[in-house]
C-alpha cells in the first residue's frame, strides 16, 4: 500500500533557479495559485454581472459570507475600529476554506497541511498585532504585559509569563490549523488504502467509513478556517483595547 504521506510530497513541476535560490513552481505552489483564483473569480464574477437588488444565487453566497464575518470582526474587535480589518478578514477566512476544499479533491494539495504555510500566516498576523499594538499605543502598548490588578511585587514575574504567552500564540495558531489537516486526509489516505488493497468483500467497510470522515473534513475545513479567522480577531482585539 502506497504511504499515506505521499499526499503531502512536494512535487516540482516547473524547476527555476535563480541566484542560487530555488523558485520552481510545485503542486503546492498551483494549489495556492487555485485558492487565489477561486476566491478572486468568484468576486470578480459576482461584480460582473452587477450587483442585483435580488441577487441570484453567487451573490448571496458572497453577501451571506460577508456578513457572517463582518459580524465576527465587530464582536472581537468592536464595530468602530473593526471596520477597517474586514476585507483582511474576509481574505484570510475565504482563502484559507478554499485551499482547505481544494486538498479534499483527490489528486490536488492541501497547502495547509504544510506547517511552513501555517506558520508563515501566524508569524504574519503577529508582527501585524504588534505593529497595530505600537501604532496605536505607542510605547504604552508594553502595557499588555502586566494585567490588570496584579500587584507592584507581582511584575518581574508576570512579564517573562506574558512574554512567553504572546510567543506561545502564533505556535498555536500554526499547529491547529496544520494537524487537524494533515491529520484528517492522513485518515482518509489509509482507509482508502485498505478499501483498495484489503480483499474486495471487506472492501466496503474502509470505503464506507472513507465517506463519512470526507464529510467530516468538509465540516473541518469551514471549523478550521472559522477558528483561524476567529483567533486572529481575537488577537487584534487584544492589542487595540489592552487586554
């Protein structure tokens, strides 16, 4: 039976070497390339055709999402200040659904299964806390590192802690997102294994079961996008209000 890990290789398909740095264009490469194209196409479609006062059944996909994470932003961010961090928002969400979708097609790539990916995202959104933190707080911002309440001899303490708590959130956030999907397809790729290799009056067993944990990643994928995009309201939020 072929690895179930063979999902998660990175296949060149297009070498290009520059300056010594390697650039070629791999399968997870065109995975986000579709993401992107998915996402973007989708809007661009639904502008295309004009904003209807009835709209048909893209644009009310795209306004129903829209409002579900315009709704999200104000809870955690507030609606004032959250207004301005919608449509980063609503990139990060919708992006990273479509590239968790597109690695459930047989064949495809789920870049999100690749911790540099998930990592690349979390690091990003942190230094993008912090530079919201500071602009708008200036140095007050290291205010964050000592709660509220905590008494005077309490401080050389709580800092290192708090420190390490920020540091511990893109770990987090990068993990989550990266062992729920590479765990599920993992699950799928062996029980697909066994309904192919297994003897063919057992075979429907894993094939059944392979049906049900598709659904249930389907479902894994909108969670996990929800809980990325979640966290990183939740983070803002923190930095703006102090908390």
């Amino acid at each position: 039976m072929e690895s179930p890990l063979h999902h998660f290789e990175v296949h060149t398909i297009i070498p290009i070497h520059i300056a010594g740095l390697d650039l070629s264009i791999n399968n997870a490469v065109v995975a986000m390339w579709v993401g992107l194209a998915i996402v973007a196409g989708s809007f661009m479609l639904a502008v295309s055709r004009g904003i209807s006062p009835i709209p048909g059944k893209l644009q009310s996909i795209l306004e129903i999402s829209l409002e579900f994470i315009r709704s999200m932003v104000y809870e955690f961010i507030g609606e004032d200040e959250g207004k301005k961090y919608v449509p980063f928002i609503a990139s990060l969400f919708l992006f990273i659904l479509a590239c968790n979708l597109i690695g459930l097609i047989p064949g495809s790539y789920t870049i999100t299964s690749q911790l540099a990916v998930t990592g690349a995202f979390a690091v990003g959104i942190f230094i993008l806390t912090l530079v919201i933190g500071f602009g708008k707080h200036g140095m007050h911002f290291l205010g964050i590192l000592v709660p509220p309440g905590v008494p005077k001899i309490m401080i050389p303490l709580m800092v290192p802690i708090e420190i390490i708590s920020m540091l511990a959130r893109p770990i987090s956030l990068a993990v989550r997102l990266f062992a729920n999907m590479t765990a599920g397809h993992t699950v799928l790729a062996v029980l697909f294994g066994l309904a192919m290799t297994g003897p063919l009056w057992l075979g429907w067993l894993p094939f059944g079961f392979t049906i049900v944990i598709n659904g249930l990643e389907i479902a894994i994928a909108f969670i996990q996008a929800y809980i990325f995009t979640t966290l990183t309201c939740v983070y803002i939020g923190d930095v703006i209000k102090l908390h």
